[in-house]
C-alpha cells in the first residue's frame, strides 16, 4: 500500500496552469503505479487552465467549490461532486469563475511513449 497524506503531496508544475497550485495523490513522484496517476488542483478565483488536449483520457471530480469546463463543444459548470471524462486528444480549459478557492480530482493513465 502506497499512502500520500494531503499535507505532505509532492507539488507539480504543469504547463498552462495558472492561478493553480497542483498536487501528486499517487503516481510518479507520489509513489508507485502502474497504470494510472491522481492529483489535485487548487484552484484560485479567476486561476484556469489554456485550452490543451492530452493523448489520454482525463477524468475529473470537483471536491470544493465549481469549475467550469470549457471544450469545443461549449462549457459545463461542475459542482461538488460532479465529475467530468474528456476523450484522448479532447481539448479542454478548466476556469474558476466564482470568489472562492476550488478543488479538483484529477485521474489520468499514464502517457504511453
């Protein structure tokens, strides 16, 4: 059992990621894992994401607050709890739109190279 206390999560620097502070859960700098990796977002009113797409399919959960969700096909506000897949090569921003710090899960395989 690999167990990553919230408090102690390694940070990470994604590109494109602005307003945000990113947090390993479990996978690369975490610990082990094989095929997938979890992180968080702390979101900041008005932090976003650029609109990117990834070879692999993304899920999100938001844990506090709302994100709005914006893709080619328009945009969705997910509350707490509500979750969210984007498709392999889906482009996506994430944006927080209120006054209030957001929280958001993010699950992802890793990148086959």
């Amino acid at each position: 059992m690999n167990v990553t206390r919230f408090p102690r999560a390694p940070q990470y620097f994604p590109p494109s990621h602005f307003g945000m502070r990113c947090l390993r859960l479990q996978g690369h700098e975490a610990g082990p894992a094989s095929d997938l990796w979890m992180g968080v977002s702390i979101i900041e009113p008005g932090g976003h994401t650029s609109s990117d797409a990834s070879p692999v399919e993304k899920h999100y959960v938001v844990l506090e607050g709302a994100v709005t969700v914006v893709t080619a096909e328009g945009e969705c506000v997910l509350q707490r709890h509500d979750s969210c897949r984007l498709a392999p090569g889906e482009s996506r921003k994430l944006e927080n739109r209120t006054q209030s710090t957001a929280l958001i899960l993010l699950a992802m395989p890793f990148v086959q190279r």
